[in-house]
C-alpha cells in the first residue's frame, strides 16, 4: 500500500546560529538549527510517523475490505514568532504533546522553538559580550595611546612655556636698562641747554667787553680776548661730545623699542601657549574618565560570562533530558515499522483469499499481536509523557535558577564592597563627610552612618560621590542622606594621635610606626584616621588635597578659650587632620619640631585640642592611639574630662617608643590643659619617681591608658630594669599585666628595593646585580676609592645619641678602616659634644 509520508530532519550543529528550513521535492522539511559550540553535544534526530485508521469488513463476496478513512502525518514546525530580546525572556513552557486518534501520535514542536529561542539569545549575548569586550581593549588602547601624546605634547609646551618666561625675563631687564638711559638722557639734554645758555652769557660778555674796553690797553685787551676765546672753544668741544652721546642714546631707544615689540609677540605666544595647555589637560581629564569607564564595563563583562556559563550548565542538563525523549520517540517510530509490516501482512492474506477458518485464525493472531503492538506503544507514549514532563520540570527549575542568579547578582553588586578605588578616594570622602558635620551642615548621627558605609566601602556611597561631584554642595548632602540604613561595621575605628608622621613630620622611628601601623590596619579593613599639629615646616607637598575646613574648633587653655583651625588630607592613602592653635605663643611655628623650651606647654595644648575636635565632630572611635610623651597627656585629659562630656566610647593605648624622654615638668603645669595638679600629682598617679614637686607625662600614659605597648619583648624587658626603665621600672612592674612588647616591623611597599625610585638601580632577592650598581653610584657620589670593587663598604644611619651606642659606632668606623674597608655615616645628634666631635 502506498503511504505518504513527510519526514523532519532536526539537524543539531554546534558550530554557529544559522537556522535553514529546507523543502525539498518529496514534500519533505529539513529544519537545520545551529548551537553554540559550548554545548559539546551534537544531535541528528529524524522525525517520521504515518497513522492509518483502518476498518476490515466482511464484502459482498465474503472477503476482507480495507477502509482507509485518514491519515495523519507527525510534524515538527520551528517557529520564531518574537523578536530575540533577551535570554530571560524566554519564559514560555515547553511542552511536547502526542496526542491521536486510535493510536495517533502527533508530536508538537513548541518546546523545541523555545528551547533555540534561548540558546540563540545565549549566543547573541555570548557575542555582543565579546564584541563589547573588544571595542573596550580598543578604546583603551586608544586612549593610553592618545594620552602618551597628550603628556608629550605637554612637556613640549611647558618647555616653550619655561623658554617664553625666560625671555620676557630678559626683555624686563633690557626694558629697566632703558629706562636708566632715558633718565641718563634727559640730564645729557638739561645740561645741553644749560650749556647753551653760559655760550650766549658768553657772546654778551664778549661784546660788552669789546665796547668798554676799546678805550683801554690794547695789550690788557687782547689778553681777555685770548682767554675768552679759548673758553669758548672748550664749551663748542663739550656741546659735541654732549651731542655724540645724544644720537647714540637716540640708537639705544630705538633698539629698546624694538625690544618693548618682541616683548609683546612673546607675551602674546605665552597667553597662546597656556591656553594650548589647558585644553590638553582637559582632554587628559576626559580621557581618564574613559578609563575609568572601561575598566567598569571589564567588570561587567567578567559577571556576565559567569552567568553565561552557568546558564550553559542548566542548558546541557535539558539538552540531556531532551536526547532521551528522542531516544523514545525512535523506539516508537520502530514499533510503527512493525505494525505496519503486520499490516502489509494482512492485505496479503486478503488478496490470496484463504480458508475463512484459517483466516480468521490468522486474523485472530494478527489482531492479538497488533493489540500487544498497541499495549506496548500506549506505554512508550506514557514514557515519552514521563520524559517531557521531567523536561518541563528542567526548564521550570532552569527559569527560576536563572532569575535566583539574577537576583542574586544585583544583591551582590549591592552590597559586595568596591575593591577598584584607592585608599586616597575613601580617605577624601571621610574628610568630606567630617567637615560637613563640624560645619553643622549634617548631623553627627548621620555622619556616623555615612562614615560606617566609607568604612564598609559600600558602592551606593562610591556611586553618589562620583555622581555629586558637579552638583551643588546642598544637592550632594541631600544625595547622601538618601542613602542611609542601618548597618554595622566590620572593624574597628581607630585613630591615631601623634607628633610625627612620615613622611611628612618625621624625627625618628615614631613617624614611620605611625604611618606603616596605619596603612596596615586599613589593609585589614580597619577605618583609621590620624590627628598631627600643623607644623609650619611640614613637608606639605606629601599631602594631598590638603585644604581648611569652614569652622574653629574652640579649647580651653590657660583659663580661657583658644580657637584651632582644623586641616585635612591625605597622606599615602590614610586622611589626616592638622590642627593648627591660633595662640599668641605660636606653638607650632618655630621652623622645628621639637627642642623648644616650652614642649610641654605646647603638646599639653595638642592633646587637648585634639580631643575637642574628636567631641565636636561627634566621632565614635574604639581605640585611641597615643604615641611617646608629646600625646601621653590624651590618657588622663579622656578620662577626667571628655568621658564624662560623652566621648567614651574608646579604649585607650599608650606606646612609648623610647623610655628616656619622659616630658616631666612643674606640677603646676598640668593647671594649663585643665588637669587638676593636686588631683594628678600623686605617687600612684602622674607624680615624678624622682623628683616629687613634678609631674611625668609618660608615667600619666601608662597608668590611665588601658593598654600599653612599646617597641619589641626585648625592650620591654629591658625598661622593667632599674638600668633600662630610667625610674619608670617600678611603674612598670605595678602595671606589667597590661604592658606588653610589640616588635616593629617595616612598611615593605615603601622599603622594597625592586621598586624603590630613589635608588639608581632596582634589584631583588633573585637578581642582586643592582646592589653592586648602587654601591659603585653611592662612592661616586661622596668621592669614595673605587679602584677595588670588592672592597667592603659600611653604612650606618641612626640618631646620634647615647643610647645608640656612639662609642661602639666610632670603634666600628676605624675598625673598618684599618682592615681596608669603608664607612658611610648618616645622623646628626642634639647633644652638642657628640655632634662637634664627629664633625
């Protein structure tokens, strides 16, 4: 019997997208869709079914005839009805229904069209990722590659810039210059004229003579007459020479004019030149922004082909899920080809017309195996049931995976700290919000907030930074308090209060501890900040963004009220605040840091002002850090008069770097800071160990502060002896359970030779070459011998004081030199016959 039959081909290529459908000439669909090669499957499934309703019936003449009423053909259509958006829309079930009449299957294609909706949206995105990822390292490059030309062009122009002032110098001189010479030459011209005048004085004298004196001696005459005459020889000589120096003075004026015109034209190129320049700085501007840009689309990027590949991991489970429901669909087509051979089987017994017994016996057994047949495609079409609904189900789980990461990956872009912006950009938002709060503008339960997301390096609080910096100073709070919530801090607060900091204000070793603890605590994701007085011979041009805060901050002193100015900004990162007193003594404006005769008025005067600022501007701080004598006094003033006023919410430590200077005074002295000396100058207290009518600073730190730390174990051995602890070992001994020795160590960003710019030549554990470089440019530069490269070289930099041991250094020094090597000393020492005698 002659069937039609339509048969789909279901072509799975993973080498690209294109889908092609194909009708070929036995009215045949060929459907060829192409996967992305991620997929690492490949699949070719042909799709064929033929149903035929038959009815046998008794005819006319007692034989069979065969009614064939329908027949219905399985198809499977591929349709793309939407436009491809995105991969999440692709929300549609899918569903592969076999339905039939008598037997009849008819396989629905919707699952499929849904299922290559969302692959390819994968793939466009996949590629759109990729294209994107492309143009950004493009316009990277372009941008590193214009801002090269930019920086040269800059260069050129300073340097024509530094060419045209030296010339309008120049030409400012030769401009004075002529001005002396027109003075010169107006003088040259009165004493022309009054030259002049004495010539006619002169002729009249000369001719008066010649009438009284006609009638006198002829010989007394010609005598005057003779004198006269050479007179006025003279005067003629002297009007020439006058009149030579006129007409080259005349030159010079010209040339000075000349000069005053080139003046112009170069005043002119200099305006041009400066102009050229700050539209090169602008593009510079722009195109750091651009970078800025990229590197967040990079970011961007990376998310998205996270997403990406675990989108292709739900996609390999469904295709998987998929293969067996083709699986089962051949086993069915297979049973088809059966019942169709027992079919054609039947038509045969018809035609030859057997024995009605032996047919219906036949027919008997045909009819039992084709209802076993049927028995048995009933259950591969509940299989095949089975199968698209765990196919649904993988979908419906694939969907809601999909929008879980999508959830997920907002929260986290959220709340995920931002880890790409310097310490520096952190450190000028905390110094922003600070002086918000000491102007009053916020309140100082919002500052806390604010400060809490700075601390947390929450990306809202980066965003609205960024966003706000060219909107109105009233825009940008209203854009911050917008943003606060609760939420809790990840670390400790931390701040430092101290005489040095390097590099900045540095003496000795306490500027680097100060600086390099800080960085190390930030680094652990600690908010610390730093309070230093505002020397007038800081290195300022180490801090960044250094400016004056709108208020002044009242302490009290002496019995009355001083106003402070308070400073911030940055230094490697940490944000710093200078106080600078508007005392008439002018604390910190001596041109030094320390060796002042009133050094303990002048930090007694710090400490308390500083702690007003931290009250004032309403910071919560867990630790105060207080460092040596100059800041020892932090200790009782927090306790005796700023716990009560509110600032309590800190913990005290006290390190003292070197147990020799110990900022003892009068007892009397405290009464200027506002400690009561009566109160303090007790033995269990601030008391002096030797001398009783004094007070000690550093023995007020160790026994107000709640913990106290100095420089290594071994030290803090040393100083709980009489020798070591200079009268301090039995107030040692008293507080030992809190006193402990903490070993220094060494900011290795900063002291790393691989990458240290003031050596000639970097070097490292593995390549030493360097060192040998730097040790021959080092005797180059102080006149050393360096016939012998192998000659051994020394150098030593300490403070020159006793307690370095200078006798055992100047023992090293000639020890050196007599077994042939060389010394190099760098120190100087406040004890006067130390310094004389290495000089």
């Amino acid at each position: 019997m002659a069937s039609k039959l339509r048969t789909c081909f279901v072509c799975w290529n993973l080498s690209g997208f294109n889908c092609v459908n194909h009708h070929n000439a036995n009215n045949n669909w060929v459907v060829r869709v192409s996967f992305p090669a991620s997929c690492k499957m490949r699949h070719r499934a042909t799709f064929s079914s033929q149903h035929k309703r038959q009815q046998i019936k008794p005819s006319a003449e007692g034989g069979l005839r065969q009614n064939q009423d329908e027949e219905d053909d399985t198809e499977v259509s591929l349709n793309n009805d939407d436009s491809v958006e995105n991969l999440n829309d692709a929300t549609a079930p899918l569903a592969i229904n076999i339905n039939g009449a008598e037997q009849a299957e008819q396989l629905s294609g919707r699952q499929l069209e849904d299922l290559l909706v969302m692959i390819k949206n994968a793939e466009k995105n996949i590629l759109l990722l990729n294209e994107a990822r492309i143009r950004a390292c493009e316009d990277l490059e372009k941008i590193l590659v214009e801002k090269e030309a930019l920086q040269g062009e800059i260069n050129v122009l300073e340097t024509r810039l530094a060419e045209t002032d030296a010339r309008i110098t120049v030409a400012n001189q030769e401009k004075i210059h002529v001005e002396f010479l027109e003075g010169q030459l107006e003088k040259l011209r009165n004493e022309l004229a009054q030259k002049g005048s004495t010539e006619r004085k002169y002729a009249e004298l000369h001719d008066l003579q010649n009438d009284d004196l006609s009638d006198a001696n002829p010989l007394s005459h010609n005598v005057s007459i003779h004198s006269l005459t050479e007179e006025l020889n003279s005067l003629r000589a002297e009007n020439a020479s006058l009149k030579n120096a006129i007409e080259s003075f005349k030159t010079q004026l010209s040339d000075v004019k000349n000069n005053d015109e080139r003046l112009v034209a170069l005043e002119k190129e200099r305006s041009s030149l400066e102009s050229a320049l700050k539209d090169l700085e602008s593009k510079l501007s722009i195109s750091q922004d651009g970078v800025s840009q990229i590197s967040t689309l990079t970011v961007e990027c990376k998310d998205l082909w996270d997403k990406v590949e675990n989108l292709q991991s739900l996609l390999d489970k469904a295709t998987k899920q998929a293969d067996q429901a083709v699986i089962v669909l051949q086993q069915n087509q297979d049973l088809r080809r059966k019942v169709d051979k027992l079919e054609a089987s039947l038509e045969e017994a018809n035609i030859y017309k057997l024995s009605s017994d032996k047919l219906q016996k036949y027919n008997e057994l045909m009819q039992q195996k084709i209802k076993l047949l049927e028995d048995r495609l009933q259950k591969s079409d509940e299989e095949i049931n089975s199968y698209v609904w765990l196919y649904q189900q993988s979908v419906k789980e694939f969907q809601d995976t999909l929008d879980t990461l999508k959830k997920e990956s907002k929260k986290r872009n959220l709340e995920e700290p931002v880890e790409d912006m310097p310490w520096e950009f952190w450190s000028q938002l905390l110094l922003l919000i600070d002086g918000w709060t000491l102007e009053n503008k916020i309140s100082v339960d919002d500052a806390s907030l604010l400060r809490e997301k700075v601390w947390k390096r929450d990306r809202r609080i980066s965003d609205t930074y960024i966003a706000c910096k060219k909107q109105t100073e009233q825009e940008a709070i209203s854009a911050f308090l917008g943003l606060l919530s609760s939420a809790t801090s990840p670390g400790l607060h931390v701040i430092h209060i101290a005489a040095e900091m390097a590099p900045v204000a540095k003496v000795g070793g306490l500027g680097d501890v100060v600086s390099g603890l800080g960085k190390a605590l930030q680094k652990k994701g600690h908010l610390v900040e730093i309070v230093l007085p505002k020397y007038d011979c800081m290195q300022y041009d180490r801090v960044c963004d250094l400016r004056a805060l709108d208020v002044l901050i009242d302490s009290y002193f002496d019995r009355q009220l001083y106003k402070n100015k308070i400073w911030v900004g940055t230094i490697e990162g940490l944000p710093v605040y200078f106080i600078e007193p508007h005392h008439p003594d002018k604390f910190f404006w001596r041109g030094k840091f320390y060796g002042e005769h009133d050094d303990f008025r002048r930090f007694s005067f710090f400490s308390r002002a500083a702690l007003e600022f931290l009250l004032q501007a309403g910071k919560k701080p867990d630790i105060i850090h207080c460092h040596d004598w100059q800041t020892a006094f932090i200790a009782p003033l927090y306790w005796d008069i700023y716990a009560p006023k509110g600032l309590n919410s800190a913990r005290i430590c006290f390190t003292c770097h070197n147990f020799e200077y110990q900022g003892t005074a009068a007892a009397s002295e405290l009464e200027s800071c506002g400690l009561e000396s009566h109160h303090l100058n007790r033995p269990d207290r601030m008391q002096d160990n030797s001398a009783h009518d004094r007070v000690n600073s550093v023995k007020g730190g160790i026994v107000f502060s709640n913990i106290v730390t100095t420089v290594s174990p071994t030290y803090a051995q040393e100083v709980r002896t009489s020798e070591g602890g200079h009268g301090l070992h039995s107030t040692l001994s008293a507080h030992s359970k809190k006193f402990i020795g903490i070993l220094n160590g060494i900011d290795t960003d900063a002291w790393n030779p691989a990458t240290d710019a003031f050596l000639p030549v970097q070097y490292n554990a593995t390549d030493l070459q360097g060192k040998a470089e730097n040790k021959q440019a080092l005797r180059r530069n102080l006149g050393l011998s360096s016939t012998d490269v192998r000659r051994p070289l020394v150098g030593c930099i300490t403070r020159l004081v006793p307690q370095k041991g200078v006798h055992l250094i100047r023992h090293a020094i000639y020890l050196t030199l007599e077994l042939g090597g060389q010394f190099v000393l760098l120190g100087s020492s406040p004890v006067p016959h130390i310094q004389f005698s290495l000089l």
